[in-house]
C-alpha cells in the first residue's frame, strides 16, 4: 500500500486525520541495523542470564561435587554432616526419581484436563460462556502454591485415601502401586495430583490461545465438505496446534518439575521407595532445597546448590528435547500441506 492509497484511507484532504509522519518516514538501514541489533542483544542477555544461573549453582556446588563424586547422583540419603559412623553422605537419586515421578503423574492427571477444557473453550462452548471460563482459567493461574498445597494437606488428601486404598488393593501387582504399610495420606500420588491441577491453567490458557489461531478458510472448507465440528477438531485443528500443544504440555512440565512449596507441604521428606507413589514420604529436589535450606552447614548449602544444579540441567535438557518435538511437529505440518 502506498503514502497515496494510506491517505485516501485515512481520508486526508477531506476533513480526515492527517496521516502520521512515522507513516511517511520508510525505514533506513540505519533503523534496520538498530531494530536487528536490539533483538539480537535481547536475544544474547537472555541466554547469558541463563549460563550465569547455571554457571552460578554449579561453582557454588563444586564442594558437594567433590564430597561424593558421582555418587551425588546415585546416593540416596542426605546426610550433610558427619556422625559418629562415618563421614557425610549425600546424594538425589530418591529425590531426582520423586521429581520425575510426581511430575509424570501430574502430566498424566492435568493434561487430559487442560485439553477438555481448552477445547470446550475454543470449539464448544457458547459465546456468552467464553469470557467466563476463560477467566476462571486464567485465575486459576494466579493462585499461590502455598494455597494449592494447605488445600491439598487439609482437603483433597483425605478425600483420596479412599481411592489410594483402592488402587493398592487391585493395582498392588504393579511396583509402582505396592504398599508395604497401610498409610496412604502424605504420597507421592497426592502430590502429583496437586501438581498435575496446578499445571492445568497453564496447558489450558496456551492451548486455547493455540487453537484459536486456527485458520478460518481450513475450518470453514472442513464444514463446506460435510464434516462435524468434531472432525473438524480432530482433523484441522488438532493437527494445525500440535506444535503449539506439545509446548504447552513442556511448559506445564517444567512447572511441575520446579513447584517446591505445595509438595513440600504435602510430602513428609523421606528417601526410600521412590517408585512407589501410594507410599507414605518422598521428596522431589525442588521441596527438598525448601525444606533443607538453611540446615547442614556450609556442605548442605553447597549439596542443595549442586541439587539445584543438577534440577536446572534436567530441566534443560526436557526443554530442549521438547523444542525439537516442536520443531519435527511443524515440519511435517509443512510437509502435509
């Protein structure tokens, strides 16, 4: 569009607004270089905050490194001190398994959730609905974890007794559901129910938006050959978003990964039995850096520093791995088109 055409839209000459100078002005390669600059300087400060983070944890966790080694990965306990029987012995095998298994299980809770209501949203739900539950979602997003979690400790986990005693009466011939005591409050299964409501709003709101964007041509041809509204969902929006989805899913992930003081409140911290999620105790390396900071000495400073470390590289790495899903994801959506 040309200055000429802008001012016969804009009606100048004609009683109309008189058209903005930055209108007039074309951009230069002056102002090409320093927008381009600019972003790229963005861009770079975000990963250099990134590297400091993590180059930060890792100096300050060099002493538990050297400590035990690479047994801070397979050690169980968390003894940052010495006793009488020996020296200080360390490490986050149980809570590194208590951070993937809670968080698995909260996937595998809050992802069917977050679809379903994403998708009674965008596609189903009546236009004077919308505004509605797309606030709730939203606000569901602001509330604390601390509230999440007292109203886990206090409400939801004696609610689910009854079903954790269910599940370890006919699913006790899986590991994962094995219970050597009969105590099901505390668990990793209540937990990860916490985190998996928690990492709903999150998966909802960016799925939504996702399937708002949606072509309308695709949407209004998939009609005009007969097909549903639910084959519409399943065969031109589901596929248009599965880049976007499978983000979104990454993100809820790495929140339940890094959430610290819902578990923390909701698990009494114990290193044994990790695989077992009906049992009594665990921990997860975010709600044990919560609970023990502060305590341990110098040594216990720098092994929650190095636990930290260790969650940041993790969590990393599953980024990194969900950007390339990402990526593949879009490029056979290309392909198909």
């Amino acid at each position: 569009m040309s200055i000429t055409d802008i001012r016969q839209v804009l009606g100048e000459g004609a009683g109309g607004p008189p058209v903005p100078r930055w209108i007039e002005r074309r951009p230069n390669a002056v102002d090409r270089w320093v927008y381009r600059g600019g972003v790229r300087l963005v861009a770079l400060s975000t990963l250099l905050v990134l590297f400091l983070i993590g180059f930060f944890l890792f100096l300050k966790g060099i002493p538990a490194f050297r400590s035990q080694g690479l047994h801070f990965l397979t050690n169980t306990g968390f003894q940052t001190e010495p006793t009488k029987t020996g020296p200080p012995v360390f490490g986050i095998r149980s809570a590194l398994t208590g951070t993937v298994v809670t968080s698995v299980f909260a996937m595998i809770i809050g992802v069917p959730v977050a679809m379903a209501a994403a998708l009674f949203i965008s596609e189903f739900a009546p236009a004077r609905l919308k505004p509605l539950a797309t606030s709730l979602i939203d606000l569901l997003a602001a509330v604390p974890s601390v509230v999440y979690g007292l109203w886990g400790f206090i409400f939801l986990s004696p609610h689910m007794v009854g079903v954790a005693k269910w599940m370890s009466v006919h699913l006790s011939f899986i590991p994962f559901f094995h219970v050597s005591t009969p105590l099901f409050t505390s668990s990793q299964f209540i937990a990860g129910t916490i985190l998996g409501l928690m990492v709903v709003p999150i998966i909802a709101s960016i799925s939504r938006e996702v399937f708002s964007l949606t072509p309308v041509a695709e949407r209004e041809a998939a009609i005009a050959l007969g097909a549903s509204r639910a084959t519409v969902v399943r065969r031109v929006v589901l596929p248009f978003a599965r880049g976007g989805v499978i983000g979104a899913i990454m993100l809820g992930l790495g929140r339940a990964m890094g959430e610290a003081i819902a578990v923390a409140i909701i698990l009494s911290v114990s290193f044994t039995n990790p695989y077992h999620i009906l049992q009594v105790g665990g921990t997860t390396i975010a709600s044990l850096i919560a609970i023990r900071f502060g305590s341990g000495g110098q040594l216990g400073l720098a092994a929650l520093l190095a636990a930290g470390f260790s969650l940041f590289v993790f969590t990393l790495i599953v980024n990194t791995a969900a950007s390339f899903i990402v990526n593949r994801s879009r490029s056979a959506a290309a392909v198909e088109l």
